[in-house]
C-alpha cells in the first residue's frame, strides 16, 4: 500500500447521497488507515485536548443537537418506532450532560498506550517486554442510542486509534450533529478529522463492506440486539469482539449465610431488569430450599417478579408455575426468573456448564474450599463469590469507561475498557547483540 | 450441550477408515469439549506427570516411532516428494530425542492456569482480578514435521486446554505412533484421552469441518506454508491464531555504531535463511552508505549472498543488481537480500510502513531520541533496537516454549507461549455485596 494522498472519502462523508458505496466506504478505509498511523505517534496530550475541545463543541451546539435529535424522533414516530427505541433514540438536556461529562472522564482516565511490561534481561544480552500499543482501526456498528457515537469516539481516540462508526438510520440526524461536533474537536487540537469518521449513508450495503475489509480495518465491534451481532459475526471478515447474551446465574449453596444469600438473589434480579449482567436463573441447593425459598418468593413478590420453578420449587412454592426447558436456556430481560433446587455445588456447575452463556456466573457461600472450586471451575467472563451479578461492568470493575463486554474468549473477556482497544507488541532493547 | 456419554468419536480415532467425516469430526469435538471441562480442574501435578510419562513412553517406543517414519518416508519417496519436505519429515534418533527434551522442558515450565493479576478493591467493597484460564479446545493444523505433533500437544496440555491435532497425510504413520505414547501418557497420569487426539482420517474435508465447529473449537491455529493458512483463515468459522509471512526490515541510521550495524546487518540475514524473523531487506542512511555498504558487500560475499539494490546502492556497488518494486514485497527465504539507501528515519519507516510484513523490525543507531521515536512508531510483532532480527523466538524471548509466532494484532501478537494458549476472566470476590 503506497502512501497515496487520497481525501475523498472524508469529503463524500458529507454529501447528501452517496451512489458507489464500495468506493465510498473503501475512501473512508484509507483514510482511517492513514490517521491511525498518525495517532499511533500522537502522545496523550493531544488526544485529551480534542476530547475537551469536542466537550466544548458539544455544550456550544446542544441546540443543534436537540433538533436534530427532534427532527430523528419526528421520523421515528412517523415510521412507527416503538416506545422503547424512541426511548433509546431521544436526548435532552441531562443526556447531553452526560455525553459531555463523558468525555471529560475518558480525558481524565490514564493513556494505555506506550506502557511497557515485564522488561527482562535474557541470557543473550538483549531485553525483552511488552509494549502496548493501539490496534489501528476500529469499526463500530450500532443501533438507536447516539449518545454511542461520542462514547465509541472518545474511547477509540483515547486508545489511539482510528473509528469508523455506523450508527442506525433512526438516529441520522442526531449522529451528524454529534459527528461535526467530534470533527471541530479533532481539527481544534491539529488531530486528523479521520480519526473519527462517521458513515454518512444509511445504506445497510455500507455494514457489508465495513466487516469486510481486513486491509483497512483491524477489529469490527457490534453493539444491538443479537440478531445484528449474530449477523456480523457470520458474515465479518474481521476480527469481532462481540457480545451475545447474558444467562446469568447464582447458586445458593447450604453454606451460604442466609441473609447475604438472600439480598444478593434478590439484587441480582431487581436491580434493573433489561441488563445482561441481569440473573435469570437462581439455582437453591437442597437443604437451604425449605427456609429460604419462601422468604425469596415474598421479595419477589413485593418487585413484581414471576418465578417459574422446578418441581422440588413447587413442592415447596405451589403458587410458582412450571419451567419447562426453554426457560433455563432464556434471557428474560424482564421480571421473571426461573428458579431449579439442586443437589450441591456439583450439580449446580453442571447446570450452568449446559445452560450459561458464559457471561456472569456467582455463587454465595461462607466455605473456603467451595468458594475457590467455583472460582477456577466456572468458564464464564465474570465468576463470583458473594456478590451480585449486576457488577459485572466496566464502571464498577474500575476500568472507567467500556466499550462493551466481550462474551468471546479471544483477546478481551468481559467488560472491555481502553486495554481491551490495544495490543502488545515485543520490544527488544540490545547494544549489538546477534544471534549466536 | 447435555452431558451425554459418547466415546464413538475417540474409538473411531483408531479405525482404518471413516466414511462420515461430519459424524467422525463432530465425535471428536464432543469428546474434547467434555475433555476440555475436566482439564480446566486438573492441576499441575497430573499434567506434568501426563508429560513426563508421555516422556517415557517415547522412550520405550523409539523403534515403532522410527519404524513408522521410515514407512512415511517410503511412502514420500515413491509419491515423489521433495528433499526439503522428506527432510522435515524425518525422524532419527536424535530427532526422537529432542522429542523426549521437550517434553520435560514443558513439565519444567510455570503452569500459566489460575494465575490472578491486578486484583483490587473498588469502592462498593467488592475486590477485581483477572484469573488465567485456558481457552479450551485447540485445533492445530500442521504439515509434514511430525514432531510437532508433540510440540502442539505438550503446550495445550500443560496450558490446560484440550487438543485437535491434524497432521499431513505425508506423515500419516509417525502421526499415528506418537499419538499412541501421547494417549499412553494421559492414561497414565489418570486424565481424560480426549485430552489429545489425534485425527485419523487424511480426507481433506477433515480440515473443512475442523475450522467451523465454534460449538467445538475456540480456536484453530494453523501451522504451515502461507497457501495453508491463508486458505484456513479465509474458510475458518472459528478464531484463527495465524502466523503469515516475515518481511523483516533492518535500518542502519547515520548514528549507528558502525561495527555494531555491520554485526547486526550480516547475522540478521546469514544466521539462517529459511527462518520467518530472516531480514529480507537492508535499510541505510544515506550519510553511511558510502562507507559502510562496501564492508557489507564484503561480508555477504563470504556468505554467498545475492544482493539486490536501489539506484543509489548501486552507485555505490556498481556490481549489485537492480531491485525492483517486487523485491521489496518478497520473503525471499533465501541467500538474497534487498538493500534500499535512505534518508533518515522517517524514509525508512516510511518504508517499513509500506513493506513490512509486521512481523519483526529493527533499528541500529546510538540516538536515544531516535530509538525511542523507532519503538513508539514501528506497528509489528517485534520492534527491536540495536539487535538481530532472527532473536524473534519464543525460547529467545524466555517463552520456554513456542506454538508459533502470530502476525495477528488480536490477543496474541509475536511469539505464542503457554500464555497465549489461555484467556483471563474476571474474578469478583466480596462478602455480600450488592449493587446500589
């Protein structure tokens, strides 16, 4: 790839109509591929003066942005979004607050790239380690939220690397407001404005050639519903970091204080009901079933929440319906869960091993030996001991910010933050050393 | 996935032929899945002793395994294979040897599984770690060296994960007789024989079903000529950990040490021609060209080497042939090397930029502020500085051991040791907290 001076893709991302779209998003590649190789040498400095400049851009414009929002939510209704999408779609005033507080967070976070780890003399004279380093150029797809947009922007940037963003038709109008407003930022600083280039057409032929252009971009991050990163997944030629459901379970075993067992269940699904670190399935061992779970049942009942059990549940809870096999392999997302009594810890992993995905798994229990078996057992993302599912999030981890939690094994696993967005290269540090 | 009792597929390993492959491959992957559980618990003791005893059982076998190589190399001859290949081929007794070595380095080596990094206390009282855990099931996809079908097993073994290994049909018999101490040795130490298998079938549509069981597989990592891993990352449905080609650069800066630049430049090329972390191409400043390019040519004349160069090498070595634009593009593996004069650091990176393959690059120069700028600025696996590209090697790294090298960006770049044969999940312990 010679380096060939070509700028006409950023230019084509404001036109109003874009006909050749493998040309188009093929200009958008080139010019990411080029501003990554400029962000890899920008120090950290600069990069948090755009994202405070793009801070500044977005207080000047919030009435920009609000009708431009306002003109999406006009569309939206007018095609017939449901509520829950025109919920997500919809900013005002404390969204954009928040967007902008967002900012200044990710400004204020440390800057992984350059760190160097584990430097270390070796027999032949050289040292060795690991340097991090960004992963060039990172594609993200997206639904309604344009709040999205600014969040993958700064994280991206922060971590050194270039972004083309596709976020949904719904939230046009809203993404090109925010998107001039990451544009100015960037310039304000002397950074490339392709660091961060948002697709100008709502064409879903666009997505097709984005996850399909390894020469120009590194890693492709879907963020939606799981039909769309189901969809991706299949058809990417690139990388994915991807999130598929949350079945999140936690068991109770016999030794678990009862108290602590009982605020975490409870916590666990009532905190909020449409999240994926959400427990959907709460697994009672046998000897605790008896006392506790009729004191489960009446919190439940006190949220609202429906219980669907097995039949050693209903022996004990007779006003609970059935669960039948879907329900153990069921993102309810809702205010349900299904509730099965098991024989120990052993059978407990074993329902998990078949039903989780792998997500968040917890259990509460006051033995050592059974708290570190679950520990190194468990195969899911987030594993824990006395402890609610709803922390498995970036936030709450420490990572300051998250682009998303990985449920792939690969590369990053669980909440991704900025090291998830980096790599580590070998860096050898000699004085003429050769290779005997 | 119900845990269902199936031994077919590890039964069907040891028959002469299989005329479902689907059914014989999927048999396979239901078994390492089940072998993958139970390895995740096994500790170091029992996978070392696998290791030791596999160890012995080579030990004791050496004849079979020379017997069925030589009926291998019979084979070769009469299919008329090429010395190259008939040489990588086969074994002798020093080669059975360095089997048997390697094995009990492995067992020697960090068990890499359970290993909790940065683990922290967060406000809400919980505490935040990673734990190392391994990835799973591992396909390995190699040609004609039967050796490495020790290597692939002893590193997924010791890394806790279950193996898929996949041999040339060239060496077929050696594949076969090495699986048999492999299988001999996991018995002995009381693990699962899934653990290790080893596919019994040379149909090529073995491989196509392989890379696209994800309900299986958690990862492929093909090992072989670039058409083989082109076509398997092309075709995988399935991560893949791939190692493509070393166009591997070397830039002479006008503050390079002289002796040091001539040490490094003549051992990058001439410690081993076949070898991925082989310079293939020479950079030099142009204020050092005219000194140093005739000791250069000098020395690579005692090794025989063809050089090819640019206008400007060649006003200096009129002998020198012309390198063309292709030159530049070529993993030569071979007694030639391209040699392009430049003007300073940026030219040269500028080059590396366009040309190099990532893998391994290097600068040579006494300049502390251009040394830091080489390492900040250079996007491949291995970035070195005053050293010989060729020391791009897991055992040179302190790796211990080596499943390749990847050119990948994603969770593995460079040298692949046990690390890199295992994930990291969070782990939150706490004492009944729940989320606010």
């Amino acid at each position: 790839m010679t380096a060939q001076v070509q700028r006409d893709g950023a230019a084509a991302a404001g036109a109003a109509e874009i006909r050749d779209i493998d040309a188009y998003m093929t200009g958008l590649g080139e010019v990411a591929r080029r501003a990554a190789a400029s962000l890899r040498r920008t120090p950290t400095g600069p990069k948090n003066a755009a994202l405070l400049a793009m801070a500044e851009r977005l207080e000047a414009s919030r009435e920009e942005i609000l009708s431009a929002n306002a003109r999406d939510l006009a569309r939206g209704r007018e095609t017939g979004l449901d509520d829950a999408l025109l919920d997500r779609l919809a900013l005002d005033d404390q969204r954009v607050d928040g967007m902008i507080e967002g900012l200044r967070q990710v400004a204020s976070l440390p800057d992984p790239v350059g760190e160097i780890d584990g430097l270390r003399a070796r027999p032949s004279g050289i040292q060795v380690g690991q340097m991090r380093v960004p992963l060039g150029v990172i594609g993200i797809i997206y639904e309604s939220r344009p709040n999205v947009t600014l969040e993958a922007a700064s994280l991206c940037l922060k971590s050194g690397n270039a972004a083309i963003l596709r976020g949904g038709s719904e939230a046009r109008d809203s993404n090109a407001a925010i998107a001039t407003c990451i544009r100015e930022g960037l310039t304000a600083a002397g950074l490339p404005e392709g660091a961060v280039q948002v697709v100008a057409t709502t064409d879903r032929a666009a997505v097709g050639r984005l996850i399909a252009m390894p020469e120009f971009v590194d890693v492709i991050i879907p963020r939606g519903g799981k039909s769309l990163i189901e969809r991706i997944s299949r058809e990417a030629r690139v990388p994915v970091i991807k999130h598929l459901d949350g079945i999140c379970h936690v068991y109770l075993d016999a030794t678990a204080d009862p108290d602590k067992a009982l605020a975490i269940a409870v916590n666990a699904k009532t905190h909020r009901y449409g999240t994926c670190n959400t427990m959907e399935t709460l697994l009672v061992d046998a000897p605790l079933a008896a006392s506790l779970l009729p004191k489960l049942a009446a919190a439940y009942a006190e949220h609202g929440v429906e219980l669907r059990g097995c039949e050693r549940t209903r022996a004990i809870l007779p006003q609970v319906s059935v669960a039948v096999e879907e329900d153990w392999q069921t993102e309810y997302l809702a205010p349900v869960l299904a509730i099965r009594v098991v024989d120990g810890i052993d059978a407990a992993m074993a329902h998990i091993e078949c039903y989780s995905s792998h997500h968040t798994d917890a259990i509460v229990t006051e033995s050592w030996s059974l708290a570190r078996r679950f520990l190194a057992e468990v195969d899911s993302s987030s594993v824990m001991i006395n402890a609610s599912t709803r922390f498995a999030d970036g936030f709450e981890y420490g990572l300051g910010a998250e682009i998303g939690i990985s449920t792939d094994k690969l590369h990053a696993r669980g909440p991704v933050g900025l090291e998830g967005l980096t790599t580590r290269k070998y860096v050898v540090l000699g004085d003429g050393q050769v290779r005997q």
